[in-house]
C-alpha cells in the first residue's frame, strides 16, 4: 500500500514539474519583432489621426502584397510609386512640387541582418537636412505584427532607419516632412509599397 502511495506521489510531482517547466521553455523562444495589430493601434491612435489613418490604410491595402512569392535576398526594393511632395522650394529653387524616392533594402548586408530591412529616403533638395519627422510604418503580413519607426537624420545623401521586421511579406508606407538649411520646407505625401524581408 505504502508503495502504491509512494508511486502515485511520484507521479503527481513529476506531472508538476513538467508543467512548471514547460512554460519556461515555450518563453524562452523569442517573440516575432514587432507588435500585435492591436497595439500598433493604439500606438498610432496615441501619436496622431494621421498616424492612426496610415496604419489603417496599411491593413486595408494589406492584400496586394503576395505572401507566396519567394523572397529576394539583399535585392533594393522601391516603393510602388514615388511619392507627391509639397512645399516651398522643394523641386529646388522656387519649385513647390517634387516626387520623392524611397526603397528598402533587405538584409543580409552591411547595415541589415536576416530579418531586417534598411528603409532609404533621397532627399528633393540638393541643401542638408535641418530636421525630419519623415515615418516608416510597416506590417509583417505573415506573423501580423508591425511597428512605426522614424527615420534617422543624414546631413549628406538618403534619410534611413533600419526594422526588425522579421522575415517574409512586408507591407510599408511612408510619409512625414523635412526641413531643410536652406529653409525648403517638404511634405512628403503617403506612399506604400510591399516588400520582402
């Protein structure tokens, strides 16, 4: 009887043990860059309507990336169309009017690993950047997360950032404004493409 007992004791403590454990190492794989759609949400809701309206618009365009198309590797990928840009001087000179480049570029090179992309922004004038609140905001269409990254000044050459975006079908937009030194001032007009990380 005693042993009986003992045997079942046994087998309880070890059927806790296994499930004490368990979520330790389900936890430790870690989680798919960016955040869930819900978050990204309320992120953008938190920073502006804008922000809020490009995100939303990113979801509802979601379907025209092809998650089935095998992925390119370290290939340039340009957003489907350049975008509109508005603002005193920003074609050069007294020029209002200019399209600006954008592409990303997929890792692996220099300033990207696996599973992130390098995003690229050409300026419209030929003076330095002064300020830029110019933003990429991205959806990985695989695992359904995505994220909103600002990117980084350059006082010569493209404007950049580089995302942990995880691999496969990338939906991007881009929009925001630059300031220049020579006091053009650009609205770079929503733009979005999809891509492959």
């Amino acid at each position: 009887m005693p042993r009986r007992r003992t045997l079942r004791l046994l087998t309880a403590l070890g059927a806790a043990a296994v499930v004490a454990v368990a979520p330790a190492y389900a936890s430790a794989e870690p989680a798919p860059p960016g955040v869930p759609l819900d978050v990204l949400r309320a992120e953008a809701a938190a920073q502006s309507p804008d922000m809020l309206a490009a995100v939303e618009r990113l979801v509802a365009d979601s379907g025209s990336a092809n998650p089935f198309e095998p992925p390119p590797r370290n290939v340039v990928q340009p957003f489907s169309t350049p975008a509109p840009t508005l603002g005193p001087g920003c074609g050069g000179g007294i020029v209002p009017y200019a399209m600006t480049n954008a592409w990303v570029h997929p890792g692996p090179h220099a300033a990207a690993l696996p599973g992130q992309i390098g995003v690229y922004v050409e300026p419209t004038v030929a003076a330095p950047i002064a300020s830029s609140d110019l933003t990429f905001v991205w959806m990985n269409m695989e695992a359904y997360r995505g994220g909103i990254e600002t990117l980084d000044q350059s006082a010569v050459g493209p404007l950049s950032t580089t995302v942990s975006t995880g691999g496969g079908a990338i939906m991007g937009a881009l929009f925001g404004s630059i300031r220049y030194t020579n006091g053009a001032f650009c609205q770079v007009v929503y733009t979005m493409g999809g891509f492959f990380a």
